[in-house]
C-alpha cells in the first residue's frame, strides 16, 4: 500500500488509455497511467484514415503527441505492466512487474488485443509492416490496396468476410487458409 491514493488508475498508455486519461485529467482528477509500451498503435507506419491529419501521421508520432497532451493536463504517466489488482475497502491496490504498488480509487483497464500474426520470421513480418506490406486492419487500410493485388490470410466467415469487403477496393484477391484447409460452408460460398 502507497501514501498516495489517485482518483483513476488507467491501465495501458494506447490511444484508449491516453483518450481516457486526457478526459480524466481535465475534470481535475488525479490520474496515472501505467503502460508496459506496447502499443499496437506503435506499429503503424503511416496512419492516413486519422480526422485532422490531411498527410497522415505515424503511430509513434500520435502516441507521443497524446502522451504530451495527456502530462499537460497533470497526468502522471508511468512505464511498467500491472501484474495484480487487489480491493482493500474502497481502494484498488495495483502492483507492477518491477514490484512497484499503486493505489487508486478506480481502475479503468485499457489494454487493447494482441495481433494473431502469420507463421513468419519475426524480423521479417515487422519489416512487412513496417513497409505496409503486411497490413493487420482492413477497416482502416482498404483504400491503400485499391487495385492491387491482395492476399488475406483467413478462413471461415472472417476470412471470406474480409476478402469480399476488399473485392470493392480491388478485384485481385486471394483467400489463403493458414491451415492448408479452408473452414468454408454452404452459407458462406453463396454469399
Ligand atoms: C499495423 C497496424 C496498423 C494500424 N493502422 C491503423 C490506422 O491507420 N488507423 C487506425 O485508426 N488504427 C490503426 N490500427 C489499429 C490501432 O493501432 C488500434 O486500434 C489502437 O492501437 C488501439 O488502441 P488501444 O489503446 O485500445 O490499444 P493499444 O494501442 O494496443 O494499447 C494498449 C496498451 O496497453 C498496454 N498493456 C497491456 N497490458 C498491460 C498491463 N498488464 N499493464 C500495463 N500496460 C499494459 C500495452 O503494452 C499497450 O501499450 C493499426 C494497427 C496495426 C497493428
């Protein structure tokens, strides 16, 4: 247990986190946000579907600037991952990896999903995506493949889904089953 108690403890310093923590801060809260850095947003070479950025920005890029518009509203930001939560009465007890405790009247958990990545070399899949080779959000990303040849790597109603979504960017796409089978049924080939 620490001598001090904050008002919000924000669990994960992605976009979420720092969203949360720059709301958070402005309503005059005691807020920190403990990350363990490794943001999937880290990883985006060039983010061009982001209202307000007409060229794009990189992920690191936006971090650093949310993180600065977090610190200048007075939150606290701090590098480690939360391995235990415990509830003391009305306090939440958080400890870290490096053994370090926080406490804090509330919790908000923001700790974003972990890409499933294609079998590959490490290395080679984070040069992929480090030159948009290798693209995890079809959502954000469509429009750059628009008439280019494109392999989505899936099956089953995900898969097809996302290939079929894609056909209105491109007309060259291949589905491609990581487990050499495909799961396809009926409903899903008469789409
Ligand atoms: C290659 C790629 C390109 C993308 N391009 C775009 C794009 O162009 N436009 C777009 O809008 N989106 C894009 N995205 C999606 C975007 O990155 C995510 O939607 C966004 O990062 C989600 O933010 P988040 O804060 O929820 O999670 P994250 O950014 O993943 O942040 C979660 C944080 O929580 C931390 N954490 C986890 N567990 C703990 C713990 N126990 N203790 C402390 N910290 C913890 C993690 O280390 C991480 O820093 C892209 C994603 C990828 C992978």
């Amino acid at each position: 247990m620490t001598d001090v108690v904050y008002d919000c403890v924000v669990i994960g310093g992605g976009p979420a986190g720092l969203t949360a923590a720059i709301y958070l801060a402005r309503y005059r809260l005691d807020v920190i946000v403990i990350d363990k850095g490794e943001s999937r947003a880290a990883t985006i070479p060039l983010s061009r579907n982001h209202a307000g950025f007409p060229v794009g920005i990189s992920g690191l890029d936006l971090l650093c600037r949310v993180r600065a518009q977090a610190e200048k509203y007075g939150a606290t930001l701090r590098q480690g991952g939360v391995v235990t939560i415990e509830k003391d009465g009305n306090v939440f007890s958080l400890r870290t990896a490096a053994g370090e405790n926080v406490a804090a009247r509330t919790v908000l958990i923001a700790t974003g999903v972990f890409n499933r990545r294609p079998a590959m070399p490490e290395a080679m899949h984070d040069d992929a995506v480090a030159r948009s080779l290798l693209r995890y959000c079809p959502i954000c990303d469509a429009y750059e493949i628009t008439d280019q040849r494109v392999a989505v790597i899936g099956t089953g109603d995900r898969g097809v889904n996302e290939a079929v979504f894609l056909r209105s960017f491109t007309e060259d796409v291949t589905l491609i089953s990581p487990a050499l089978e495909h799961e396809l049924t009926q409903n899903i080939l008469l789409v």
